[in-house]
C-alpha cells in the first residue's frame, strides 16, 4: 500500500448529493447506472498482463525523484512545529512504488520522469496535515484545577509554548524518569524523583543554550509548569503521596510515570 488518502473537499450540496447518489446506486448492484466501456474480462486480462512489466527507473527518473523527497523534507522541517505528520523514508519508498505503478499502467518498461511526476502528484494529495495548536500552560492547569487562583492574561500569555516544544520537554523528561526507574528498582523510593530533581536535570541538559539568569529563570518556570500539565492534564504523570503535613514537602512530591504510558 502507497498510503494513498481520499482528498477533502469544501462541502457543496449538489455535488455532495450527486457523489452519494452514484455511490448508493452502485452499491444497489444498478447495472444500468454504470456505462462500462471494457468488460470486466478484458479489464482482468489488461491487469494481468500489466503486471508482467518490470519497470526500471532511468536515471533521469532516480534523480527527480531524489529531488522531489528533498522538497518534501524541507516543507517539512518548514512547517513552523505545528504538523502532527512527517516525511520519512517511508514516502520515499511509496513514491518509488506508485512511479513503478505509473509505469505499468501504461506498459511501459521503464519508469520516466513524467511517471514520477504524476505519482509525487498524488503522493502530495495523500499527505494531510493536522494543526496542532499552541500550549497554554496556565490555561489547561487552571481549568483543570479549581481551587487554584486565576492568573492575569499577560502571564498566561508567557508562558504559551508550541506543541512540539511542549512534547520536546515531556518527552525527555518521561525518558529520564524511566530510566531511572528502571536502575532503581530496589530500595526504598525505588524509582521516584522529585519534582525539584526532574526541573534541575533537565535545565543542566540545555544549559548551553540558555543565555542569562532571566533566561534560566523563564525555563524553569516553562518546564515546572510542564510537569503540572502532565500530571493534572494529560495524566501521564502520578503525584506519590508521602502524607506528609509539611507544606514544602508537598510542594516538591515524588512523581512516577503512568504504567500504561508508551512514549511517542
């Protein structure tokens, strides 16, 4: 399978009931609402015999095609760290395949330029971006927190992050934490850190990509808030109760990754 999607379309009544008419009436078995050109005996023996052809890609073609991913990957790594999809090799193979497919349907024993063209053509409709939207750190905990005071607009607005920064975080904060659970699983606190340990780690990671203390001070804040969506939000994240009546133990608890979770 090239991994080939129906396009969407904007609506149209006319043209969405005509479309659900013909589909009905062919799934009726309405003989006389299909016009066939080709008997379905011919149409076997035009397929079994296009199947015979071993295409070979020219040159020409291996270059285009080369061209053509290099143009995907770029659109790619250009689409501002919003897009749920990513180009990798595997488009690369469907497109190897659907210019082999071109090249059959015509009988042709050799895969040409304009058989790729057409064959990038559909692999670009079969692509389907989904936009993800920004996180708002301060507007998902709240929401999800009732007895927690509301914040001004400004300070919300800081501490707005893009998806895949938010992901970038929770994904090396998951890993760090599994790991670790896995070394220690004896002992007592077997496989817990605090939550003040997993923010010092991680900053000690981008360190050399933080310039000054205000800097330092604003991804501290972003990644404890990270840790609080991932707890009260997603529920990735579990708080270990230690029944403790200090304030400041309670500040700082013990946090465990969810059993059931797979990272992505």
């Amino acid at each position: 399978s090239s991994g080939i999607n129906a396009e969407y379309g904007e609506c149209n009544e006319v043209t969405d009931y005509a479309i659900a008419r013909r589909i009905v009436d062919l799934h009726s078995r309405q003989e006389e609402s299909v016009e066939r050109e080709y008997t379905l005996e011919e149409i076997r023996r035009y397929i079994a015999f296009a199947k015979k052809f071993k295409p070979r890609i020219t040159p020409e073609s291996q270059e285009y095609m080369v061209e053509e991913y290099k143009k995907l990957r770029q659109r790619d790594a250009n689409a501002m760290s919003k897009a749920s999809w990513r180009i990798t090799v595997r488009q690369l193979e469907s497109l190897i395949r659907l210019s082999e497919a071109m090249a059959k349907m015509v009988c042709d024993e050799t895969v040409k330029v304009n058989h790729v063209k057409e064959a990038f053509r559909l692999l670009s409709k079969s692509i389907i971006r989904v936009e993800t939207p920004d996180i708002n750190l301060e507007e998902d905990i709240n929401a999800h927190t009732e007895t927690e005071a509301d914040m001004d607009t400004e300070e919300g607005d800081n501490l707005r992050i893009t998806f895949e920064e938010y992901r970038k975080i929770s994904n090396m904060l998951i890993l760090h934490m599994r790991e670790f659970e896995e070394k220690n699983k004896e002992g007592s606190g077997a496989g817990a850190l605090k939550k003040q340990q997993l923010v010092d780690w991680y900053l000690q990671q981008i360190e050399q990509d933080i310039e000054g203390e205000q800097e330092m001070i604003a991804k501290k804040i972003v990644t404890e808030k990270v840790l609080d969506r991932l707890v009260k939000v997603d529920s990735v994240l579990l708080e270990i109760e230690g029944g403790s009546e200090d304030p400041a133990v309670d500040a700082d608890p013990y946090l465990v990754v969810h059993p059931n979770y797979i990272v992505e």
